[in-house]
C-alpha cells in the first residue's frame, strides 16, 4: 500500500464494514481506494490505474465517468433530485417506462421501480404471489428455482436461489423453494451439446411442473447464465421449453436480467435468444449504466390488471421504497438507454466479444483449465486440479484470490468466482485492453495453478 493510499485505507478499516467480504482478509490486502474512474480504468490516490475488467460488480456499461451521461445527470440535478413516486410522477421515469416498454420482449408494458437488483426480486415474488391471491388462487404459494442460482441477498431473494455459500447460514428464516437441477453445460457428458444437454434436464423441470403447479405461483431463472454460480451457462432451448411448460401448467415465469440484461449476453435481454417474453423480468446493474441504483420489475396488463380495484377490496400491491423511480437515476437509465440506439452498442460488441473468446481459448490447453466458456460479452475460465476428471481445488486454498492479487500488481481488476475467472468489462474495452486482461489473467494462473 502506497503512502498516498495508506491514510484512506486506515480511514476506512476504522468504520467501513465491506460487502462480501471477511474483514480480516484485508491484514493482508487493503481496500484500495480509488480516486478517479475513466472509460475502462480506475485510478486510486497513488496515481496507480487499474483496468476494470469485471464493470465494477457488472454495472458499468459505457465506462466511468462517461460524458453523456454525466450530462443527463448534472441537466437532471438542477430541475429535480426526488420526489416520492407515491401520488406524484415526474417526466424521466415516465420517459424512461415508455422506453423500456419499446424495447421490452413485446407485452412488457408495466415498470414497477425498486432500488437495485435484490429488491427487484423481491417485487416479482411477492407480485406472483399477490396476483394469484387476487385471481382466487391462494393455495398457490411456492416456487421453482434451479440448483446453482443467485437472485440476490435479501431474505426472499435468498430463498429462490441456492448458491450454499451465500443462503446456508440464513436457511431457518427462509420459505421452502422446489429446487430443479440446473441445465448447466459444464455438466454435459462428452460428445453432447449445449442444446442437446440442456434439452434432456428440462425433463426434471417438467417433472416438477407436473407435480406442483397446483401451488406453485412461479418459476424464477437467470437467462442463459448463472452469473454468481460460476458462470455457468445453458442454451436457449431450455428458456423455450420453460416459456411452453410454464403457460400450459399455469405458473408465471420470472427472468431475472438484473446481471445478463443490457447486451451481456449478445442481445440485449437474453431471453431474447429464445424468442420469450417472461411474466415479470428483473432489470437492475446496468439499467442506469452502472451509475446509480435502480431497477424495475417489468409485466404484463394482464398481470397489473389483477390488482386494479376498488381500494376497499385492499387488492392494491402496497410494496414501496423511499428512492422509487429517482429522477437522477432515471436520467442516467434514460442516457444509457440512448448510447445503445445511437451507437449500435450491440453491433460494436460482436467484434469485442470475438476478441474476448479468441484470446481466452487460446488457454484451453492449459493443463488447469477444464473449460472456457462464453455468452457474447462475458467469458469464463474454469480452473481445476485434474483436467481428466475436472476435480476442482480445495476451496480453502483460494487459488482465485491468487489471481486476483497478482492482477491488481499488473494493473487488472479481476475477482474470480472461487476458482472460475471471468471478464465481463465496460463495451468501451479497447481490442489492446482486452488483450491485457486476457494476458494478466493467463499469468495469474499460471502462479495459482503451479503447485
């Protein structure tokens, strides 16, 4: 830790309780305090720049300190920085749902604003609920999940997901889930592909379908990707068998793009992929381009329809939140919104996600690498102990935090997902960047794979 950096870092570990994050790691690792941010880089005290190869936690889109959207802010911020969406509305978050629902699988055409990406799922859980109470369901009470997935840390968020390291602990405050094996490809047998993989486990989420669709209010994925769970990733085929089983079962289906959303995947929402329209889908990170907290819930008229009443039958859906629709956060959603239609962001991407999985499998060969995987703009490369038998490394030796330690000594910030390290950068990624982050990533597991 440079002297320029030291008085910050002692500042901060006298108050600051980090997210994710065993305190006492940062002994060894201070928190590195940035200064600056611009285009792909962040810059801490000491003049020291760090290539952010992961959007800082997924939400950076178009860079930091980007000037279109510190515009939209800065115009934003002398008209109006809030005002409570209860009673009262304001031009950019009727702008910014009017722009969503252009956009949108078609019949999205309802915004429900939360703050970020927990809270998001939070509303689309309790809407699937609600609206099956209102419609005289109510022994429609569960949900499905896959085995592997993350929605998020508050406590129903946690409930629909099952990553171990995250919901254990907090298992006796949550409600009882039905947990479907994950199409994951990483799984597939030699010789079979992803579409074929992902085909034959559906067989398990329609078995269960079956079952309990008489109280089940909804299924809940991350299309195409299970961002937390490692990157594992499925094909689409999956998404279109879900959208047919769900209909015909009477369950809604619930997308959760709070990560994959806004062009990660190669499209801009990844259900795209499988031609669906979900009953909610969950937008948060890069909704405002990673620049201040927001999401939405977006559904159907049919599904507002449910809770539209006379107030004394108490049908109203009476979630809320103190920042909902914040018109400086809208404003940036707005401007992000407007770089992808003016810059034909998903076309510039193609050729930076061909950069990214050409320089990535060029480690396949490596003999720790069990897979190199890629969904347009994110990549992912799965370390193992025994290559044959894709046998993973204990996880208390942290082989992930190694590389993540020597990428910040070159410059990079990579945080690999136990011991899977994968690039998700801002679209602004340079060709030449994306070859450094491949090269600091090649040679941090090169160390955390040599013993």
């Amino acid at each position: 830790m440079t002297s320029a950096n030291a008085p910050y870092a002692a500042r901060d570990l006298a108050h600051v309780w980090h997210p994710c994050t065993q305190m006492k790691d940062h002994e060894q690792l201070p928190p590195i305090p940035i200064r600056c941010g611009r285009g792909a880089w962040l810059e801490d005290y000491s003049g020291r720049r760090y290539l952010d190869a992961i959007s800082s936690w997924w939400v950076n889109l178009f860079g930091h300190a980007n000037a279109r959207i510190n515009a939209a802010v800065r115009a934003q911020l002398e008209e109006l920085e809030q005002v409570m969406l209860a009673g009262f509305t304001h031009e950019p978050v009727i702008a910014l749902s009017e722009a969503l629902s252009a956009i949108a699988p078609a019949g999205l055409t309802r915004c429900f604003y939360a703050d970020n990406g927990s809270s998001a799922v939070e509303v689309a859980v309790k809407m699937s609920f609600h609206y099956w109470r209102n419609v005289g369901r109510s022994a429609k009470r569960r949900f499905l999940t896959l085995s592997n997935s993350y929605h998020g840390e508050t406590l129903g968020a946690l409930a629909v997901g099952n990553v171990d390291l995250y919901k254990k602990i907090y298992r006796p405050l949550l409600m009882d889930v039905i947990t479907v094996p994950s199409p994951d490809c990483y799984a597939r047998p030699p010789g079979e592909s992803w579409a074929q993989h992902s085909r034959r486990k559906f067989a398990h989420m329609e078995a269960a379908l079956a079952e309990h669709a008489h109280e089940a209010c909804a299924v809940i994925v991350e299309p195409l990707v299970q961002c937390a769970g490692g990157m594992r990733m499925y094909d689409p085929v999956y998404l279109t068998l879900l959208r047919e089983a769900c209909d015909r079962h009477q369950v809604h289906l619930i997308a959760d793009e709070i990560a994959v959303g806004f062009g990660r995947t190669g499209t801009l929402f990844a259900c795209e992929q499988a031609g669906i329209r979900p009953d909610f889908m969950c937008l948060s990170k890069g909704l405002t381009g990673g620049y201040l907290p927001l999401s939405t819930v977006m559904t159907t008229d049919g599904v507002y329809a449910a809770f539209y009443d006379e107030y004394v039958r108490l049908n109203a859906f009476l979630h809320s939140h103190s920042f909902t629709g914040n018109p400086l956060a809208c404003a940036a959603a707005r401007a992000s919104l407007a770089i992808f239609r003016e810059d034909r962001v998903l076309e510039g991407n193609r050729a930076l996600a061909a950069r990214m999985g050409e320089r990535a499998r060029a480690l396949e060969d490596h003999p720790h690498v069990a897979e190199v995987r890629q969904r347009g703009m994110i990549v992912a490369i799965e370390l193992t102990a025994n290559k044959a038998s894709r046998e993973p490394y204990p996880w208390a030796e942290r082989r992930g935090l190694r590389i993540h330690r020597h990428a910040l000594s070159r410059g990079v910030l990579l945080r690999p997902i136990d011991d899977v390290v994968y690039f998700m950068p801002p679209y602004v990624i340079t060709p030449e960047e994306i070859d450094l982050m491949v090269e600091v990533a090649r040679e941090g597991i090169e160390r955390a794979t040599c013993d």
